[in-house]
C-alpha cells in the first residue's frame, strides 16, 4: 500500500488507539470470564487461552504495525 506523506502520522495514530482498544477489551473480557467462573466454582484456566489467543492477534498486529513504522 501507498500512502502520502501526510497520511502516515493519522494512519498511526488510528493503529495505536486500535491496539490500545484492543487491549482494553481483551484485558475486560479476561476479567470477565475469570469472575464468572469463580462465582459458579468453574475452572478458569480458559482465560488463559482466550489470553494466548489474544496475544497472537496483538503480536500479529505488531509485526504489521512495525513493517509500517520502518517504511516511515
């Protein structure tokens, strides 16, 4: 992709409240599902998967982020 020298700061921007969002509701979800599995006695070992998962998506994201960063 292509884009204008003054497109670039905006199109950073947008990816940083992106991966900040991204990691406010996963850290929400997490809690969520921790506090609900500890009311009705479940095993909440699950939230470390949802954790994992999400780390991927947010390690993904980076690896983009960075590629984008390096062409600025």
């Amino acid at each position: 992709m292509v884009f204008g020298a003054d497109k670039v700061p905006e199109i950073a921007r947008g990816l940083a409240k992106g991966m900040r969002t991204l990691k406010d509701a996963t850290n929400d979800i997490k809690n969520e599902i921790t506090k609900s599995a500890e009311k009705n006695g479940l095993d909440s070992s699950i939230t470390k998967e949802i954790g994992d998962n999400l780390k991927k998506v947010k390690d993904d994201l980076e690896d983009f982020t960075g590629s984008v960063k390096r062409k600025l």
